[in-house]
C-alpha cells in the first residue's frame, strides 16, 4: 500500500459523498481556494509514521489532510456552521462505515478537528479538518 493507493480511496470515498443531494458539491484532490461551489473538500497526504510491528512487518499509518469549506457571505455565519457541521458528521460517518476502505487498508480513522475562518476567492469561509489515519501492515522483504 502507498500514498497513491490510500488517496484514490479517500478520492473514491469522498465521491460517494459528491453531486446533486449529496453533502458535497465538489471535491479535489488537492488544496486550494478557487471553488466551483459549497460546500467543498479537498484533501493531501500530511504525513506517515512506521513503527516495528514483528521482524516480518512494520505497522505504517498514512495520513491524509481533508479541508471542508463552507462559504458565509451569501449564507451568512450560522448557517455557514450548521451547513459544515452536518457535512462534517457525514464524511466522518461514511469513514467510520468503511475503516477498510474497501480493502485499500487495514482500519481507517476519521478525526475531526480544528475550526476557523478564511478569506478565499469567494470572500470570507468557514473551514473544518478532518484527518483521515489509514494503517496498512507492510511486509518487509
């Protein structure tokens, strides 16, 4: 397993999730501010950690970044959170019913995290994290 398997998963997960009736409207594979609509995501790997599993394995996790946005100038600040709380709960939702991935990885882990507000190419937005850990048992050679 590898970076490049583990996002076209989270890509593949992120697209259930994405269109007309779904709590996405867009989302990308890599960051950035210039949205085609709200609410978005966007998503990068972050950072990985291996640690010694047996002398046949190592446990590596993978981590990836997501960023959901939510414009507030047309929607206005309370419903801009009432908007990303409830895409939040459903991407984390969707991860917490699929910890494999569909075979891509041994458990995966949505955690949300961190809030706030910044100016994007549409004005002022709201933004939360979610990181998403993938554990994978790589066997050494």
């Amino acid at each position: 397993m590898s970076f490049v398997n583990l996002k076209t998963a989270i890509k593949n997960k992120l697209d259930t999730l994405t269109g007309a009736g779904k709590p996405l409207s867009f989302n990308y594979d890599e960051h950035r501010t210039n949205f085609d609509g709200y609410p978005v995501a966007t998503f990068e790997p972050s950072d990985m950690a291996s640690d010694y599993e047996t002398v046949a394995e190592n446990l590596r996790v993978y981590s990836f970044m997501v960023y959901i946005y939510q414009e507030m100038e047309k929607t206005g600040a309370g419903e801009s959170v009432n908007i990303l709380a409830s895409v939040v709960d459903q991407i984390t939702n969707a991860f917490d019913n699929d910890y494999t991935l569909g075979g891509a990885c041994m458990f995966a882990k949505a955690t949300p995290s961190r809030w706030g507000v910044m100016p994007t190419d549409s004005g002022m937005t709201r933004y939360a994290e979610i990181k998403i850990e993938c554990e994978v048992l790589y066997l050494l050679t």
